[in-house]
C-alpha cells in the first residue's frame, strides 16, 4: 500500500507498533465520525499485521505481540464490517487452503492458535477444526474442504501416536492426493516426522508459513 | 506393604545416592553420574493397568511404583504416588482446572490442564489488595467445586466489635455450611492422599531409595499466567496491564516462597522441584523476559537458597536464549533440568554454577530403539559429565508415558556403562 495519507500511515504503524489504544480510537474516529470506507480501514489493517507478521519472522516480535495484534485486527473489524454497505469488491485471492487441527487425545491449542493466525495474515485460507479432533473428523473435514496443506497439531507425547494413525487414515481413505501434511508442538523432530509419515515438521508459527509458501509454490 | 526398619546396607545403599546428588549440586565430582527417575503415567504401561486405575488405586500406584524403583535402581525418584494417584482427592475436591483419565479424557490418556481466565483483567486491584478475600469468594469456588458457596462469606477485614459478631453470621448460610462439609470431607482424601504418600517414600527410603524432592513450586510469572489469567490474558497484559501485573508479580513472589519454604522444611527434603512454563526463547522477548518473567522469578530462588533449600527449576522447551541471564545465581546452591536446550551448550554457560539434569528427549525414548537410547546417554555422559558438568542423567521431562519399558532399561544401563 503505497497511496496512504498521512491518517492512515499513522494507523498502520500504531497497529505495527503494539499502541493498541491510540490505533482503536483512531480507527473508531475513522470509521465512525470521518465516514472512511470501512473496506479501506480494513486493508490499512491488513498492512499493520503484515508488519506484524514480518517482525516475528525476523525474531523482533513473539508470541505476545501476534496475540495482541489478533486482538486490535478484531475489535477494529467488530466496528468495521457491520458499516459496510456495498457488497465488497474482490477478496484478495488467497494463496491455498490450510486445515488445521489438534490429534485426537489432546486439548492444547495454544500453538495451533498462533500458527492459524499467522497463516491467515500470510494470505492462506485456514480452517481451524478444533483440539482432540478424531481421526474420523480430519477425514470428512479433509474430503469437504479439499486443502492444499494438512496442519496436524500436538503437545503430548500421545500425539506422536495420534498424528500416525490420522496420517495413516488418510492414506488409506486416499484422501492424501495432493495435499501436504505438516506436523507441529513442542515436541515435534524429525524423529516425530519420520515416525508418523508426515512431510515435515515446525515447531513454531513462521516454520508453519515457510512450510506453506514452498508448497504452494509462493517464495518463503 | 508393611513398615520397614532400614538395614545398615540399605542406609549405605541411600547415603552413596543422595550423596551422588548433592556432590552435583556443590559442583564436586560425584563417584559416577547419579541418574533420575521420574514417571507419571508412564507407570501404568509399566504395571499393566489403565492411567485411571493408577489415579485411584493407591495400593496398585504404590506396588508398581515399588517394583519399578527396585528393578532400575535409581539415585533419586520422584513422589511417584503424589504425581499419579490424585484421582480421589481430586474428585472429592471438585477440582475443575483438569481433566484426568476416567474425568474429562480417556481411561487410558494422561491428564490435561485446562488453560482459562480464572482471573478477569479488572479484577488485578481486588487481588493485590485483599489476596486471601480474592481466594476465597472468587478464585476458590471457580476452580474447585467444593468451594462453591464460599461467595457468600462475608469479607473478613473490617469486621470488628460487634460488626464480628455479627458479621459470622454469614457461616450459618445453607451455601456455606455445604461448602464447608465437602471442604473437610475432601481434605480427609487428601490426607489419606498424603499418607499414602508419605508411606511409600518412607517404605522407599527404608530400602536405600531417597526421593528427589516432595515440594513443588512455580514461578511468580506462570502462577498467575497458567492459574489465573490463562495463556492469552497473560500475554495481553504484558501491554494492557503491565504496571498491576508487575505489582502482582512482586506480591506473588512473596508468598510462593513462604509456601516452597514451609513445604520443603517440613518434609526434610531440600530439594524444591519447579517446572517452568512460561520462559522458552520462543514465548517472549529477551527484555519481556528480563522484565516480567526473571526478576520475581530469581528472588524466589535466592529466597530459596537463603533458606537452605535448593530450587530444581525444570526449564521447558528450548531456553537457549536465556542461559546467560539464568546464569546469575549463586554457584553450587540449584539444579537446573532442561528439556529442549541443548545440555552441551547449558553446560557451556553454566557449568560452573549449577548441577544439570536431564534430556534424553520425548520422542527418542518413544519411538527409538535401546541403541539408539544407549549413544544419547552416552553423548550426554561423554559431552557434559566426563567435561566437568555435573550432570544427573535423565529424561527431558521425565519418562514419557508411551515409552517402551526396554528404553528405560536401556537409559538405566547406559548411564551405568558410561557414567562411571
């Protein structure tokens, strides 16, 4: 976004900058007493998480940072989407569709949280199934909604065996076709990879975008 | 299980393993490289049971326990009853921030903690002034069913005089007097809990067996960020409410370690085992790190050591990052346990300030084989303990619940072929 004024550059980079309470009311007199297009206001957000979802990348920015930038991108959109009138012009084509899930016998989904929001800032379309999700379910989930990639979530070690067996059924149900499988938590290695047949592994949110991007054939 | 009379061998046979552990504690060269036990449900594989019977049968916890101590010799065990045979108490208590095997998961799946808001962001004030009022109306009865009722109590300062007398009238309310009688009828389990306990590590220690420690603490940090705020109320108020957390930080540093401090005195036991949630590399920055996390966290272990204890922080995840700030506590006075860090690389940094345990990783001791178990202890035999580190072998974060019984063998027998 290069034609913004000076309003709007200020937006970005409050959002940017983790100044939650300067970047709300000024999107809020945006939107409610200057009349801005709300479309607008929400790609001015979009560019705000981009720099967001850069500097975790790049090691400036952690965990903290992504759950708050979560938070500004909804409240600001809570204000924003019920102003908007015209039907909205063409979605930015989304680079793959990403299914998400944590195996079956496990609750967390702190980590999946993380790595869905930082694929949805990337540009990737992310269904997020749930925790203790069976394997039956990935199954339908997978059959319905045709992903490029499978995200497989754990943090117990009885992940380890979850994630083979559901990996293990969607082979079987040939349902693998074209689609990735990646594996992630924090006790995920190469060792967890190999064990249960996936493509690869992460053990965190920017290895989970890296993975993606290479698959869909978008430079990383 | 009867009581035992420990026999001079036996009392030998304990003396040369704890003294193996404290040696790595004052940073001396012990005889050879003390090795941990530390199961949960890894004991149910163990004994042939489902993890539901081995939270509520405490004679069938405290025999397989017994077997497995016996059969791999260990210089230190953890409280095996107290990791694993909670179910009862946690049943009577109405203990609502788990789920456990027969409870929430499957008979056969480990417990899970339940991450929520048990504390809501504006209710920091009402906490840092009055925390027992605060425990008692508010945060007791969310996280415990037996408690529910005690809303009605009435609040305690300021009552004075007559406003006293009158003022315990409230005891007499329906709501808390049923509060009241679940209360004691579930600290009669917890008690029978405690027995239990008691007489296995006693029965463990008759047989030449210590166990590593009976207390167990948490940082100020993950105190109120895994029991209160919950994991994303935590990480927002590092920016919404930086200043009360700060003050709640300091507050709760205080009175976690009069709780560590009592504990550990009472039991005889030095050791003070922590496990550590919230300082990986990858959760926060160096200066959130230095900010929120390490302050209160360190006062408490100096707090510890001052009293003749030693903190046995267990550092989760991969804190390679924070070796260099972690550094700075007294020489000779901790154990520091590390999953994911690198130990070459701990023992690098701090090798001459703390005794190191741990880290054959997870998924080795599920999914490898007893070879490939014999070259990761052999690895960490020859990089660290034979290099001057004072190392107490064991598993990252313990035994794994699903690891093969011949990989534990073959930790055991590895750590005795290569840590001599």
């Amino acid at each position: 976004m290069h034609d913004m004024t000076d309003p709007e550059r200020q937006l970005v980079e409050w959002l940017a900058d983790m100044n939650e309470d300067d970047a709300v009311d000024l999107a809020k007199r945006m939107l409610l007493e200057e009349g801005a297009d709300p479309l607008r206001v929400l790609e001015l957000c979009r560019a705000g998480m981009d720099i967001v979802g850069k500097r975790f990348e790049e090691g400036e920015y952690f965990l903290p940072e992504l759950v708050l930038a979560g938070e500004m991108l909804e409240t600001v959109g809570a204000i924003a989407k019920p102003l908007i009138r015209h039907a909205p012009g063409e979605e930015p084509k989304k680079l793959g569709r990403v299914l998400i899930g944590t195996v079956h016998g496990d609750l967390h989904d702190i980590g999946k949280n993380i790595v869905s929001f930082m694929l949805d800032i990337n540009g990737f379309e992310v269904k997020d199934i749930g925790v203790d999700v069976p394997v039956q379910t990935f199954l339908k989930e997978i059959d319905a909604y045709k992903p490029d990639v499978i995200g497989l979530s754990g943090f117990l070690t009885l992940a380890f065996d979850a994630m083979k067996e559901t990996i293990a059924a969607i082979d079987g149900a040939g349902l693998r076709g074209h689609a990735k499988i990646m594996i992630g938590g924090g006790q995920i290695d190469e060792t967890v990879r190999s064990y249960t047949g996936a493509d690869a592994f992460g053990t965190n949110a920017v290895d989970a975008v890296s993975l993606c991007k290479r698959w869909v054939g978008v430079a990383a | 299980m009867t009581d035992l009379i420990q026999t001079p061998e036996a009392k030998a046979a304990f003396d040369a393993r704890w003294q193996r552990v404290m040696d790595c504690v004052a940073l001396r060269q012990p005889d050879r490289m003390p090795i941990g036990m530390q199961p949960t449900f890894w004991l149910a594989k163990y004994g042939g049971i489902s993890c539901k019977q081995l939270m509520y049968d405490y004679e069938a916890t405290k025999a397989i326990a017994e077997r497995a101590v016996l059969e791999f010799e260990p210089d230190v065990h953890s409280p095996l009853v107290l990791a694993t045979a909670s179910g009862n108490a946690l049943e009577a208590i109405g203990f609502k921030q788990l789920n456990w095997p027969g409870h929430g998961v499957g008979d056969d799946q480990p417990y899970q903690y339940i991450d929520r808001e048990y504390m809501k962001p504006e209710e920091y004030d009402e906490f840092l002034f009055d925390p027992t009022g605060f425990y008692l109306q508010k945060y007791l009865p969310r996280v415990a069913g037996a408690f529910e009722g005690f809303e009605d109590l009435p609040s305690l300062p300021g009552l004075h005089y007559f406003r006293l007398v009158g003022g315990i009238r409230a005891f007499a309310k329906p709501s808390v007097r049923a509060a009241l009688e679940k209360v004691i009828k579930a600290a009669e389990e917890v008690e029978r809990f405690a027995a239990h306990h008691a007489a296995f590590t006693q029965r463990m220690t008759a047989l030449g067996f210590p166990v590593s420690y009976t207390t167990t603490s948490v940082s100020p940090y993950d105190f109120i960020a895994d029991y209160f705020r919950g994991a994303t109320g935590m990480m927002k108020d590092l920016f919404r409410n930086k200043d009360k957390l700060l003050e709640l930080l300091d507050k709760a540093s205080v009175f976690l370690l009069r709780h560590a401090v009592a504990g550990a005195q009472a039991s005889g036991n030095p050791v003070v085992f922590i496990p550590v949630h919230w300082a990986p590399d990858a959760f926060m920055s160096p200066k959130q790190f230095e900010t929120f996390w390490w302050p209160s966290f360190r006062r408490m272990l100096i707090g510890l050591i001052d009293a003749g204890l030693i903190p046995m922080p267990m550092w989760e995840a991969d804190c390679t990052k924070r070796l260099e700030v972690i550094r700075d506590v007294p020489p000779g006075k901790c154990i520091y346990w590390f999953e994911r860090t690198d130990m070459v690389r701990a023992f690098e940094v701090l090798g001459d300030v703390v005794a190191l345990r741990g880290n054959l990783s997870p998924s080795l001791m599920t999914t490898g084989t007893p070879d490939e178990v014999d070259a990761a202890v052999r690895h960490l035999a020859e990089n660290v303990f034979h290099k001057g580190g004072r190392l107490i072998l064991d598993c990252a974060f313990g035994i794994p619940d699903e690891t093969p019984v011949a990989n534990v063998r073959a930790m055991f027998d590895a750590a005795r072929k290569y840590g001599g």
